[in-house]
C-alpha cells in the first residue's frame, strides 16, 4: 500500500465516522464514506477492547494482509476504515479476509 492511500489526519476520520456508512461483519466492521480523489485511503485499527498490544497489532497485521490478499477494492475514490471487533482474536487470515470480501461487497455504492 502506498503512503498516500493511508488515511491520516484526525478530521478525515471524524468525516468518515460522522458523514459515512459502516457495515458489520463478524471480526469486523468497516466504515467509508466517499472522498474527491481518484484514489481510496485506507485505516486499519483496533481498540484495546481487542486487547494488549501483541493481539491489537496481529489484529491490524491480519486485515493489511486480507485486504491485500483480496486485491483493491473494485470501487475508487473512497475513504475506508477497518476496525478489528475483539472476535477477531485467534482467528486465521482465510478467516479475516472472509470477513473483509463479505464486508466489501454489502458497500453500497
């Protein structure tokens, strides 16, 4: 994933999380909402409900890898937030990118 297609700043996550939509899978939820670029940004996190630091930071590295295991989104110019739900714990990556591709294709667009 490139630098430009990470999602930053505090006021591009408010945006996403008060004018966009989510759609809830079972070890996540994914937020988006549309942006005016040509290009899609992504955010990965995963609170401390997940757990400590060594479960949140498996939780991230298993969706990056589901998300580029499934390739790019067949849509462009989106804002994207992956949120990891504490049901993702001891999970295998075949099971989190289940979880993403179903996420993928609920977006309404």
């Amino acid at each position: 994933m490139l630098k430009k297609n990470i999602l930053r700043r505090k006021r591009d996550f408010s945006a996403v999380y008060n004018k966009g939509k989510f759609v809830r899978e079972k070890y996540i939820v994914l937020f988006y909402r549309k942006n005016d670029l040509s290009y899609n940004r992504i955010a990965f996190l995963a609170s401390k409900k997940v757990g400590n630091s060594v479960k949140r930071n498996r939780a991230r590295r298993l969706m990056k890898e589901s998300v580029r295991a499934s390739g790019e989104p067949a849509f462009s110019g989106y804002d994207i937030i992956f949120i990891a739900r504490n049901t993702i714990n001891n999970r295998k990556c075949a099971d989190v990118k289940e979880s993403i591709e179903a996420a993928i294709k609920k977006v309404e667009i």
